[in-house]
C-alpha cells in the first residue's frame, strides 16, 4: 500500500505541485500513485484547469478592487465583471466576499478623531495595567528584576491588546501602534520613578 493511497485527489494535486516546486520532480511513490488512479495527461490536464481557475480568480479580484475604490456598490460591480470560468453565483460570492473584506482593511486603516480619542483612554489604561502586570511579576519573581529590559516585549504585548479592545483596530492602523508604542514607554517611565527610585 502507497503512502498516497489514502490522499484525496486534491491532496495528490498539492503533494505533486510541492513537489516539484521544492525538488524539482516528483517521488516515485506519487507518480505510481498518480498513474493507478488516472493517466498523467488527465492529472496535468486537472492541474492546468486548476491554475486558469485561480488565475481567473486572481484577475476578478483586482477588477473587483478597482470598482471598489471607484465607489461603485456590490450590485454594480456585479454586473459589470464578466467571466467564462467562474458562474454568475461564483462571481456574486466573491464579489460579496471581496467588498466585505476591503471594507474592514479600510475601516481598520481609518484615522478619526474618536480612533484618537480611544487611542488616548487605550494609553492610559493599557500603560497601568500592564505596570500593575509587570510589578506583580517582579515581586513574585525576584530573579525577574534582573531582566526587567526583557520584559519589555510581554509588555508591549499586553498594551497592543488592551490597545486593540480599547479602540476597536489592529497594529496596522497608525492610532494603535503609537498608541502601543506610547503606552509601553510610559512603561519604562513608571518603572523608573515607581520600582528603580
């Protein structure tokens, strides 16, 4: 019994791909495998279909993208994105699930004054916690003051997600990772005047 026998035809399809990329050719076993259940010709046959599809998709996306950002709606992009490969229900799907995604990366991006506002209270409040976290250690650690530079990452952790529940928006958006960034170097200062003094 092959080592392939119980993949699944996509399965075979990825083994075959990473193969070939990695190695430069594929395992015996696998050919073997590939031939006991379909010709080669049918299996590359399947492989090209495979990659015009996600070619297809590809294109799709960057149209997509590009009425998108013309502001068009979902009804409109729909209706002017046409394709020989995908169904029209394919294409609705992808464009749904496109316009959803675009849409949470630049609400995510987005800069306001109430991002600003909770960005402040996020300094604050992340910036005390992670002090009141950190001088815990410390004292239930003693060995841990010694490496109190170290800590330092587990720290900005701690602030980046009190940052992130705080406002709402991941590290990519300006606000959260100067409010992070802030927040640990209130950090140092606290340590400094609180536990060095």
């Amino acid at each position: 019994m092959s080592f392939y026998s119980k993949f699944s035809e996509k399965d075979l399809i990825e083994s075959y791909k990473n193969q070939i990329d990695y190695q430069g050719k594929a395992s015996q076993d696998l050919l073997e495998e590939i031939s006991r259940r379909d010709s080669m010709e049918n299996f590359m046959l399947k492989i090209e279909n495979q990659k015009k599809l996600q070619d297809e998709r590809n294109r799709l996306i960057r149209e997509i993208h590009q009425h998108y950002m013309a502001k068009y709606s979902k009804q409109e992009c729909f209706s002017l994105i046409k394709s020989d490969l995908l169904s029209k229900k394919e294409i609705e799907e992808l464009v749904n699930i496109k316009y959803a995604h675009i849409h949470r990366n630049i609400e995510n991006l987005k800069v306001d004054s109430i991002t600003l506002l909770k960005a402040f209270y996020a300094i604050l409040t992340s910036s005390v916690i992670s002090f009141i976290l950190l001088i815990i250690a410390i004292y239930k650690m003693n060995f841990l003051i010694a490496f109190n530079f170290f800590l330092l990452i587990p720290v900005y952790i701690i602030n980046y997600w009190i940052t992130r529940m705080i406002v709402n928006k991941t590290r990519e958006n300006l606000a959260v990772f100067t409010a992070t960034f802030l927040a640990t170097l209130l950090d140092v200062l606290y340590f400094f005047l609180f536990v060095s003094a």
